[in-house]
C-alpha cells in the first residue's frame, strides 16, 4: 500500500491492473443477471424478488463506499497524504450514485411488495440520510477553492458521518419501531434458496469490482488534470 | 475559566445586541409553528399528535438560523484569529462558543415551548416532555451545529452549505425528541428521554474536537 502511494507509481500500478478489474466486473455482472434471470419466482415475492440482484448489492456497494470515504479521509487527515485526499473526494460521487441507485431500486421494489413506491422504513429512511451526508459532503468539498484545504475539512466532516450513522441507524430503527401501523412485514424465509444466493453473491462482487473501477479510473483522472494543469502553468511535473 | 467565562459573556452579549439572537430564534420558531395548523387545519387531536414532530423541527431550524454567525462573523473582522491566540485552546473556545449559542437559542426555545405546547393542544404532561425534551436536546444541535459552523466559516455562501451539513447528522435528536413526546402523548413505553440525554451528552463532549479540528484547518493551521 504504503509503495502505491507514489502517484507516479499509482498511476503505472493501475494501468496494469485496470483492464483484468474490468474483465472481472463484467463476467461476475454478466453472469449474475444471467443467472439471476434464470432463477425461478420466488414462492411469495413472484418474479419481483429478482430486483433484490440488483438492489442489495447497490445498498452493500454504497455501504462499503461510506467506508472507504471515512478511511480514506482518515488517512488524508493524519498522513496529509493528496492520494487519500483524492481517493476521498472520488469515492463520495460514486458513493451518492450507488445510495441512489439503491433508493431506486428499493423504491420499484417496494411498489408491487409495499403497495407503496415510498414506505417510511428504517432501511430506507437511513439510506435518504446516507443520500444527504454525501450530498453535503459534495458540496462542501465544491464550495471550498483550495484544494488541499477541502479536503482537510471534508475529512473532518466525512469522519463525523462515519461516527454518526451508526446512531442515525439506530435511531431510525427505534423510530420505525415507535410508529408501530407502519412496520412492515418483510416478505421471504429466514434462509435464501442457494438459486438466489448465487446470483446475488456474483451480483455483488460485480458491483464491488464495478465500484473499485470507476474509483480508480476518477483517481486517475483527477491525477491527469492535476499533472495537465502543472504542465499548463509551465511547471515540469 | 475567567477569560472562558469573558468569550461566552462577550459571544452572548453580541449575540443579544447585534444580531437580535434569542428573540429573533423564539420569533423564527414561533411564527413557522403557526404556519402549520393554518397548513394542516385547526384539528386540535391532530396537531397534539404532530406537535413534538413539529415544534421539535421548527427548534432545529430556528437553531440552524444563528449558526453562521457562530465562527464566521469573527473569522471575516479578524478577532477569530485573537482569539484563537488566547491561552485557551481552540477546544475550549468550542464549547465556549457552543455554550454561548445554546444560551442565546437553546433556552429560549425550551422557555417558550410550553406556550407552543398549548396552542398545539398538549396535555400538561407531554408540555413538560417537550420542554425537558428541549431542554436536554438543544445542546446537541448546538454542538453539532458548531461543526457545521467551524466546516463552513471560510466559505462566503455557506448559508445554504450548512444547513445541508447539519441536518441528517441530527436526525437523531429530532427522532428522540418528537418521540418522546408522542410517547407520553399516546402512554406508550418510551425511554426516548434516555436515549435522547445519551445522544446530546455524546455530542457535546464530542463534538468540540471536531470543531477544533476545522476551525484550525479554516485558519490555515
């Protein structure tokens, strides 16, 4: 890791891995729909039970990039390192994207399970806020000029979400319990069928790895107009 | 402590004199929860049962409205960076100044609940939920309304940056805060005030760190 560091080297390290990553993405994705397609209606849920192949993994991806976001922003905070700085402000883009697409999926999937395209569920209603941090995150890092210093204070910030949304999760949960007409039964058995855990466990790597992608290839461009930019002010890079 | 105690009396003091603090945040709170029997009708049982909803709102708002001048006022003439000299460290000028902004909102806001409480129809006991609610709440929008401030000081428009900042981090305040007053409302089995206490006890101890932290970085530290 601590190698990689070296945008230099980052950017020689990435090429090379960037096209099996991609590979990697598109069988482990192509593969999932095709078996996710393949799988039979489940007992209760009907062919609807198919979106979770594209919904769960969405709220895992967009999970796992809050993480990365709050790791990286560590890392730039304590090592004032510009790569984490970078990986931090490319993460929270593609974060928002796959919060948001797992808001709409959840919302299409909750159409013909809910009868609603909307239900104030705990899961839902955290991920509107998670959708909400990001956005704020977002616009803050855009409002500051400085870019060393945006990403300083976007750090502070990115780690003060990272420690609050374990409440807000909480919270929501304990709300979502207090307004007891509204809690809604979670259709589908205790355990998954292995003809659904396959394909969702390919769908799910295919996302991480879709994820991983377009984070190295935002971290790679940022590092190109950086080093365009210095050129363009007439300083060898 | 004696010059903690001058910034939160100074911090107070031009709070209440230049920007009109406290009366303009019991006034902004007052006149939006107005606004929402005449949008929602004058159903009495029905705006008892959305009053901790709404009125817990409308207190985060009314916070939210005083929250740029916290840091930015001092950081655009200068004195943020006398201040930030003093012998204090900018830790204590956190709470400092999270001290002096919930005295200027926060308690007013609790004081005028009860008042509210009434005209949304409450019964006396889920009036003093809501006060205490209030009461023990507000220093949690405070504190994590500083970090929002101290993130955003720097920057000439924050005013719509920082609101954005805030709110989802303090969903939870307003979740417990409404809920305990629904709770008493309808005898259901809370501890709401528990988890809220929690929360807001968590926040201002917690949140001075991360207030430093930005403001430092603001000033070029």
């Amino acid at each position: 890791m601590q190698t990689l560091a070296n945008p230099t080297r980052f950017m020689a390290a990435s090429q090379s891995i960037l096209p099996w990553l991609a590979g990697a993405a598109a069988i482990s994705l192509g593969a999932g729909l095709v078996l996710g397609f393949a799988a039979p209606p489940d007992y209760q849920q009907g062919d609807t039970v198919k979106i979770m192949f594209v919904h769960v993994p969405a709220v895992w991806t967009a999970m796992m990039a809050y993480g990365l976001l709050a790791l990286a922003s560590l890392i730039g905070l304590v090592n004032r390192h510009p790569l984490a700085d970078l990986a931090a402000r490319t993460a929270a883009p593609l974060g928002a994207a796959f919060t948001a697409l797992g808001l709409i999926t959840g919302s299409l999937w909750g159409r013909p399970m809910w009868g609603a395209w909307w239900v104030w569920d705990g899961r839902l209603t955290t991920f509107l806020l998670l959708l909400f941090i990001y956005v704020g995150y977002i616009a803050l890092w855009n409002a500051i000029e400085d870019e060393t210093r945006a990403a300083r204070i976007c750090a502070v910030l990115a780690l003060v979400g990272a420690v609050n949304l374990p409440v807000i999760e909480f919270s929501v949960d304990w709300w979502t319990t207090l307004h007891q007409g509204e809690s809604i039964f979670r259709a589908g058995g205790p355990l998954i069928a292995p003809v659904f855990l396959w394909p969702l466990f390919l769908m799910a790597l295919g996302y991480t790895l879709l994820f991983f992608v377009l984070w190295i290839i935002r971290i790679r461009t940022e590092i190109l107009v950086r080093q365009s930019r210095r050129t363009a002010m007439g300083i060898s890079a | 402590m004696m010059s903690f105690m001058a910034l939160v009396s100074r911090d107070v003091r031009l709070a209440v004199r230049a920007g009109g603090g406290a009366a303009l945040a019991v006034a902004f709170f007052a006149a939006a929860a107005t606004l929402v029997p005449l949008g929602v009708g004058a159903d009495l049982w029905l705006l008892a049962q959305i009053a901790g909803g709404v009125l817990w709102v409308a207190a985060v708002l009314a916070a939210l409205l005083s929250l740029d001048r916290l840091f930015q006022a001092d950081f655009d003439d200068g004195s943020l960076d006398i201040i930030a000299l003093s012998p204090l460290s900018l830790e204590t000028i956190s709470v400092a100044k999270i001290l002096s902004h919930w005295l200027t909102t926060g308690v007013p806001l609790t004081l005028v609940s009860p008042l509210l409480g009434v005209l949304f129809g409450l019964p006396a006991k889920a009036i003093a939920v809501l006060s205490l609610s209030l009461l023990m709440g507000t220093p949690a929008i405070s504190a994590i309304g500083a970090i929002g401030a101290g993130l955003t000081l720097a920057i000439r428009r924050g005013g719509l940056i920082l609101p954005l900042v805030v709110l989802p981090l303090l969903a939870p305040a307003v979740i417990f805060g409404a809920g305990s007053v629904l709770a008493t409302l309808n005898t259901m089995p809370g501890g709401a005030l528990a988890l809220l206490a929690a929360y807001s006890l968590a926040a201002v101890l917690l949140a001075p760190f991360a207030v430093a932290a930005a403001v430092r970085l603001n000033l070029g530290g």
